[in-house]
C-alpha cells in the first residue's frame, strides 16, 4: 500500500444543470488479485463534519466505489451493463439503475488515469449523465 496524489474531475448533467467539481487529496493505492484500489477521504468535500472514505475497486470492464462512514454507498459501474446500487444522501437512502457507458482503464502500480462515462436512474426515469476522471501519481 502506498500513498498517492489522487486528482478527482467530475461532470454531472441532470434536469438541465450541469454541475462540476475539481479536487485533489492524498489516498492510498494498492493491487490485490489483479485488481487496483484506491481509498481516500473524502467528507470534508462533502461537507467539514462528516466522515465518509471512498474506495473504488477497479478492474478493466468493472469499477465498484464504496463509500462507508457518515454516508454509506456501493455503486457498480460495468461497461454495457446497468446494475442496482444502493445510495445515500443526506435525503435518505434509495435503490438506483447505473448503467456503465464507458470505462477507460490506464492504472498500473506506478499511477495513471481512469476516466468513467455512466448514466443514473430512478424509477426507470434518466437522473443524470456523468464522467469522472481519476488520475492518481505517487507522493
């Protein structure tokens, strides 16, 4: 396990809005049967008085990111398949379709880049369309 700069660029379009968020933290990656993890914190983004850490699992048609703590959430994000997730907000806690669009894997050991395109729905109705660049460099 070491440490590593993690950079987190997102795009989230829903109900005519688009909303974006830039950040970068310090996070842990290792790799464990050929899959990569990265784990990080990430409440203070979210808000100052939560604790919430992030972990993604990922494999090169598969992302899953789980978050524990203040707001609990496992999201699986596979390239052509929609998948129920569970989810919670600061509204409460729902069931969620996530439906991989892309998924563009350059991790290795030494860092690099993982880029991901989904769609989120509820009750069969389109939520919001999403892309998240990961990229991850050692410290």
């Amino acid at each position: 396990m070491k440490e590593v700069l993690i950079g987190i660029k997102s795009v989230q379009t829903g109900n005519g809005q688009t909303e974006r968020m830039d950040f970068t933290t310090v996070g842990r990656m290792f790799q464990k049967d050929n899959h990569i993890f990265l784990r990080y914190q990430e409440g203070e983004l979210l808000n100052e008085n939560e604790d919430v850490t992030t972990l993604l699992k990922i494999q090169d048609r598969q992302v899953m990111l789980q978050r524990t703590g203040d707001r609990q959430s496992r999201m699986l994000i596979e390239k052509g398949v929609r998948h129920q997730c569970y989810y919670q907000t600061t509204f409460g806690s729902f069931t969620i379709g996530v439906f991989g669009e892309t998924i563009e894997n350059a991790l290795s050991k030494a860092g690099g880049r993982l880029y991901l395109r989904y769609t989120i729905d509820a009750d069969a109705e389109l939520v919001s369309r999403n892309e998240v660049e990961i990229s991850v460099k050692e410290v």
